[in-house]
C-alpha cells in the first residue's frame, strides 16, 4: 500500500479502525474471525492498528494484544486513553495526568507491549486546560512508554495550544462525505502544523457500505441507534443519499465504500482515513480503494450531492456532543 506521514512513521495510505470488533455496531464477531480479520489487515499491507481503552472497556486491546503481539515490528500500534470504563462499570472521561498514566500502563498490559507509537488523549477533559493533559502525555513520552501523542475531535485552537506543549504527531476527528466539520479549521491547522488528520468513521459508520437500509434491525446496544443521523425521518433521508453515491461510484468503477474512501483520500495528502469492518472481504475492498482515482467532475459531484445541506440530523445526541471540542457545521 502507498505511505503517508504520521510523524515519524510511514502509515499506510488506509488505516485499520478495530473498533467494531469489540464494540459499538451490530454484534462483535467471536474472536477466531476478529483474529483473522487483524492477520488480513497486515497481510493487505495496512501499518496502521487503532484501538482504545474504551472499545469493548479493553476488549479491543486484549484481542489486538493477543493476536498480534508475535508481528509486533509489522506496524503501527495506536491507541486512546482518558475515556474508560470507570469503577462503577461507566464510561467516563478523566484527563487527569494520574488518570492517563494509569490508563496508559493497563493499555500497555493488554496489548503486551512495552511502547505504544502513538497514544491519543481520546477527550479533552474539559475540566482541565489541554495543557495539564497533554503534559501528561509528554510525560509518558520522555519515560518510554509511548512514542508519539495525538488528540482526538478537538478544535484548532485547542490543538495549538497542545502542539505548544509537546509536538503531536495526529489529530484523530471524524471527517467523511456526511461530517465536515474538520473542514472549517482543523484539516488545514493540520496541515500547516505538520500533523496527521486521521479521519475516523470514514464510511459514516456503515452507511456508505450500503448495506444498513433497516435500522429496526439494529441491536439494542448498537451506538448508532442514540445518533439523531441514524434515527426516523433524518435517517430516511440519509438513505436516500446512497443513490448519488453510487451513481458516482459506478461511474468512477468501484464500490460506494470505495468511493467514499477515495474521497477522504483525495482531500489532502496528511488525510488518513481508519475504516473498520467484521469482514474479510470488506477489509479487501477498502485496501484497494487507495487505488481508485476519482476524477475532479466525480468528487465535485459528490461534494454537490452529499454536504452539510443535504445530510439530515446532528451527528451526536447533545449529551455526547458536550463532549466534543469542534468548531461544527450547522445541519439543517
Ligand atoms: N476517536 C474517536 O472518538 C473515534 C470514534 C469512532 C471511531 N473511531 C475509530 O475509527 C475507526 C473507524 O470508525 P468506524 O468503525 O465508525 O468506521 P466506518 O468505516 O465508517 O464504519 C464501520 C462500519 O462500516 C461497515 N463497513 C466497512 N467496510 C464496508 C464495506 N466495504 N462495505 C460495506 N460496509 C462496510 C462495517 O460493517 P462490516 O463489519 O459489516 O464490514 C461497520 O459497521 C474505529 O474502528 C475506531 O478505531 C474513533
């Protein structure tokens, strides 16, 4: 696979989101196909393996530990702390210095690894200034246990103040065809800084796949049912986005998923967009998109069919959307 930078590292141009192996969409799949599913990852040339504390409260790291630990030298191993499963069994979000050495040292544990590439503060805790978290941070880099830090869904203005304190190697946001709030500051403060967008649910969680039409089918822990994109009316309208697409995508020769992923390819060279999948032959069909070339009458048209004007409902509920610390696009 083609290369881009993430600081130091060559990552390949699509990275791996193992997210939904343990967590988050439909039902996890057992762990003989999540096994084989991270193998194919790295046998397609994929460098780059994203986890976190939160997914599957350390599930996600203890397959990814488990399974890859003996092909430790073959990639990029990436994960998040400072959002966990706290005593009570809640998810929480704690940037307190204390707070992030700990959840850095069990990471380290379940992925049975004593250095972590790049470890991301997965919130600001915004009872903090980003300064005392990032300090952290810097912390767990000057001792050997991390190589890199980055941050996840925070404003230009809060990664400058971050990038003041020690030098971040990638700014981890969700940015697709249907969420474009990076494209109002961060994807250039990015670029202008030296530091990788790496572009989270880059298929709009499943959406551009094609194959989520129903959404009563979800299971009740599925993440998407709380999301007002994924809900009712405005998810009748989402749906009704896929008809672009794949005109689009049958036109460029490849696949919506593929579609969608070129695009995020071709928004900027320090873009890397983290798909995740259950499945084998997705996971083969998004490593290839790094192959496709959409023309510029293609992505205009994309841009024409699906932007913020077009994509109904706000991305989170306004629960999760306190947390987050973007400068966001105003959906009708
Ligand atoms: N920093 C953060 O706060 C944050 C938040 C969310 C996610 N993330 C990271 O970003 C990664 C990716 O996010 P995501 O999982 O939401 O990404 P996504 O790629 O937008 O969505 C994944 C969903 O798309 C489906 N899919 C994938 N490839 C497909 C294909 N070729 N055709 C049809 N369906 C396809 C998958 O279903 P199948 O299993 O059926 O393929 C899965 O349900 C996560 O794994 C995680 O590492 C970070």
């Amino acid at each position: 696979m083609q290369t881009r930078k993430l600081g130091p590292f060559d990552s390949s141009a699509i990275g791996f989101g193992g997210m939904c192996l343990s967590h988050a969409y439909g039902t996890p799949p057992d762990q003989e196909t999540a096994a084989a599913v991270l193998h194919k990852a790295l046998d397609l040339g994929c460098t780059h393996i994203d986890s976190a504390a939160l997914y599957g409260f350390g599930a996600n790291e203890t397959l990814i530990g488990n399974v890859l630990s003996g092909r430790r030298r073959e990639f990029i191993l990436i994960t998040k702390g400072g959002m966990f499963r706290n005593a009570q069994g809640q998810r929480e979000i704690d940037g307190r210095p204390e707070m992030i050495r700990k959840n850095c040292e069990e990471s380290l544990q379940r992925l049975k690894t004593d250095v972590i590439d790049l470890y991301y503060l997965h919130r600001w805790d915004k009872r903090l200034p980003i300064e005392e978290s990032v300090g952290a941070l810097s912390d767990l880099v000057k001792e050997g246990k991390v190589r890199t830090i980055g941050l996840s869904e925070v404003s230009a203005a809060t990664l400058h103040k971050a990038h003041a304190v020690h030098p971040l190697t990638a700014l981890q946001t969700e940015y697709s065809l249907w969420t474009r709030n990076a494209e109002v500051a961060v994807l250039e403060a990015c670029r202008e800084l030296g530091i990788a967008f790496v572009a989270f649910s880059p298929l709009a969680r499943g959406l551009f796949g094609g194959r989520l039409r129903d959404v009563s089918s979800l299971p009740p822990k599925d993440i998407r049912l709380a999301m007002p994109r994924f809900q009712g009316e405005h998810f009748a309208k989402n749906l009704s986005l896929l008809d672009g697409l794949s005109g689009v995508a049958r036109e460029s020769g490849c696949t919506m998923a593929q579609a969608a992923l070129a695009w995020v390819l071709a928004q900027g060279e320090h873009i890397i967009p983290i798909p995740g999948t259950t499945r084998l032959d997705h996971l083969e069909e998004n490593a290839r998109a790094e192959q496709v070339h959409l023309s510029p009458a293609a992505i205009a048209r994309l841009n024409e069919l699906i932007n913020p004007s077009t994509v109904s409902g706000a991305r989170y509920n306004p629960t999760v959307q306190q947390e987050i610390d973007t400068e966001e696009v105003v959906l009708r």
